[in-house]
C-alpha cells in the first residue's frame, strides 16, 4: 500500500479536475498547482492512460487524490475495485448509487475493514443530464425527487456523503443534515464557459448553499495561467 502523506493545514474546498489526455501534462500541472494549495480529481480517460503509476505519483507528491471512476457493478466487483483504490493511497473514491442497496452496502463495508480508508461517496445524476434525458432512459418524476432518493439511500447505506448538482445542494442539506459531504462538480466562476455542464453554479453560490468541495476543471486547467486562476478562485472564497 502506498501511504498517503498527511496533508498538515487546512487546503481550501476546491478540488481540480485533471481531465488532461495526457499523464505527463498531469503531473507537471500539478506541481505547479501544488499539493498545499488544492486537491486533484482524475478521472476515466486519464487513469486509463497513465493508471495506478501517476495515481501513486501524485499521492507520494503529498496530493488527496479523489479517483473519480464511478463504480458501478456487481456488488463483489465494485467491492474489489473499492480495495484496490484505497491501496494506492487515494483519499476519495466514488460509486454510482444506480448501483443499489446492495452493491452501496459492500463497498463500505469493505472498505470498513481498513485501519485507514479513503472516503466513500456515490454519485447521484450527473450535471450534464437534464429532464429530458432522464425522461428517455425510463427515470420517473422531477429531476430533484430522483437526486434526493439516491441521496437517501446513499446515506441509508452508510456513505460519506454524495455527488450532486450544485442546485440539489440546498435540498440534500434540508433533507438528510450536514453530517453527509457533498462533492459538487458543475462550478464555474462568474464569466467561464459552462462547457457541457448543465446544472452550473458559482463557488461563492454553491458554498453558501453548503458544498463541502467544488470540482473545477476547465476555468483552472484551460486558463492561459492556471495557478493564477486556481489562486483568483481560492481567493473569491477564502
């Protein structure tokens, strides 16, 4: 197992998406963001070209690496997949609470069994779908009721909290409390792109809402100066 280094002060909510195709371009982007200033998110398309390696890099750089790959299987194969995230050190996972009771039950309750586990989160409906969408693959009522349902029974199951639209933000708070983290991707500072995010929110707005982290990806990592950016943003939240 890979140990995860300490992080000895308070970093700031914001959690950066490193959606780069590239492992190199990753890890030079990270050390100029620096360990102390922000957490790191990958995701699909850059663990599948630089996997476990750059996932250990980045985590004996003194990074929280929250592994963005949204489990979603039979119980016993999530569970696996779960154990061999926490054995590199990683300090958040997540699982797509599509995958019912069951499969929410035995990853945690595996990752139970560690001396020291990553936080376990699922993933409600992803900020790029709209009524529409959800209408099409068979999802009945608003899009509110089913981002609250799953919320439920990820809480129900006893996950560490979800991963939601900042605009179900106040609505999950209202219903299941603030002991339940809420990890919210969607954030785009005032005057940036939406990109192919549909349910967008400021970081000021959706921490005043009650976000516990914000993912932000393009605003940083697009920017001309990404660290500036990164700094500007932790700025206008400090």
């Amino acid at each position: 197992m890979t140990e995860n280094l300490s992080v000895p002060f308070s970093l700031p909510p914001v959690i950066v998406a490193l959606d780069l195709a590239q492992p190199q371009a990753a890890l030079e982007l990270a050390q100029q963001l620096g360990s102390h200033r922000c957490r790191l998110k990958i995701g699909k398309e850059l663990f599948t070209r630089g996997g476990p390696p750059l996932v250990e890099k980045l985590v004996n750089q003194g990074f929280e690496v929250f592994l963005d790959l949204k489990y979603y299987d039979i119980p016993n194969t999530v569970a696996g997949a779960c154990e061999a995230a926490a054995d590199l050190g990683v300090w958040m996972i997540n699982v797509h609470a599509f995958g019912g009771r069951n499969m929410l039950l035995t990853a945690r309750e595996t990752l139970e069994k560690r001396s020291q586990r990553p936080l376990l989160i699922a993933v409600t409906i992803l900020t790029s779908l709209i009524m529409t969408e959800l209408y099409a693959i068979g999802l009945h009522g608003t899009l509110e009721e089913n981002v609250l349902r799953l919320a439920r029974l990820s809480k129900a199951c006893g996950l560490d909290g979800v991963v939601c639209s900042p605009q179900e933000i106040f609505l999950i708070r209202q219903n299941i409390g603030t002991d339940f983290k809420l990890v919210t991707p969607g954030i785009r500072p005032f005057a940036t792109s939406q990109d192919d995010q549909k349910r967008i929110m400021t970081p000021e707005e959706a921490l005043k809402r009650g976000a516990d982290y914000l993912v932000i990806g393009r605003p940083i990592t697009a920017a001309p100066d990404p660290l500036q950016a990164l700094l500007e943003i932790t700025a206008s939240i400090d």
